[in-house]
C-alpha cells in the first residue's frame, strides 16, 4: 500500500484562509502525487539470467516477457531495458523489445501477427564473435497507446541461423506509466 503525501479532499471542500479559498492548490497538489506515484505503483517488470533460443534467422521471441500494465493518465508507457547476450558462433544477433496486446509467444516462436517492434527496431547488437558477452541498454517513451488496453512486452532477438542466441546476467525488461 501506497503513503499518502496529502489527504485526498473532495475538489468542492470548503477550505479557505481569510476569504481566500485553497482547494485548487490541493487539487494541484494531489494530481501531483498521483504523477509522481503513477511511475511507482502503475508497472511490469521481467528478468531472465539464462535463456536460449535456437536461431532461425527471423525475429523469434524469447518468451520472455512483462504481465499486463495500462496506461492510466497518458496514452504513453516508459521503458527501460538492458540485455547482455551472446552467440554460439561466429554470426550475428540483434535484440528487440515487441509490444503485444496478446499473450507472449513461446520461446522460438515468431511475434505475434500485430505485435510491434518498440522504437520500430533492434536495440543492441550485432554480436559477431562466439561466447562473447555483449550488452545494450534502450529507455523509450512508448506512445500513441489505448489508455483502454493492457499490453505486454517481451524480449526477442533475430540470429545467424542455426547459432544460439542467449540472453544472460540478470537481462531487464522494465515497464513504468509516466
């Protein structure tokens, strides 16, 4: 349960100092507490310290994903990301966050037909050297969003064929509401 830095007071309270009512600043200063709350109670965050998966050469998911969050007061949701990975092999390796309004898809498993690339790309990689820990770091503002809608976000990567791709040391997906 949250700490209250104000009382919650009704918008129409008859609260005034020497004629001069005040219960527009504690309505300002209520919205300003639920502004700075929302990024603490309103997210999602996954990790994942081992996962493979067996490259295809096509975006693949991870299956390693968020529980569902909404946006609340703004259509836009903040991530942050950092992902250590490595290959196999010799090859490359990109790493991606997707947005779903799904469930995750499965390890190995394409991304859902209406499920998008966050920032529209990869953010980390290539990883070109076999067994070599690489990492990339991602914060975005994710907007455009239905405040009606619970989304989902996961890891993906795209890889050589046939290498292994592996998400390692404690990789982060967090999702916060501004």
């Amino acid at each position: 349960m949250s700490v209250q830095l104000l009382d919650n007071m009704p918008a129409d309270t008859p609260f005034d100092s020497k004629g001069v009512p005040f219960f527009g600043w504690i309505r300002w200063l209520q919205s300003l507490v639920d502004l700075i709350n929302r990024v603490v109670l309103n997210r999602v965050s996954t990790s994942t310290n081992a996962t493979a998966i067996v490259c295809n050469g096509a975006v693949q998911s991870s299956g390693i994903g968020t529980g569902q969050i909404t946006p609340k007061r703004y259509a836009e949701l903040w991530l942050n990301v950092r992902a250590t990975f490595n290959l196999s092999g010799a090859g490359t390796l990109y790493v991606f966050v997707y947005r779903t309004l799904g469930a995750i898809p499965a390890n190995g498993a394409a991304p859902g037909g209406g499920d998008v690339a966050v920032a529209g790309d990869s953010f980390a990689g290539p990883a070109t050297v076999a067994a070599q820990n690489m990492s990339g770091a991602m914060s975005w503002i994710d907007s455009g969003l239905d405040k009606t809608k619970p989304y989902r976000y996961y890891f993906a990567v795209r890889g050589t064929n046939a290498l292994t791709a592996n998400l390692v040391n404690n990789s982060q997906l967090q999702v916060s509401e501004l």
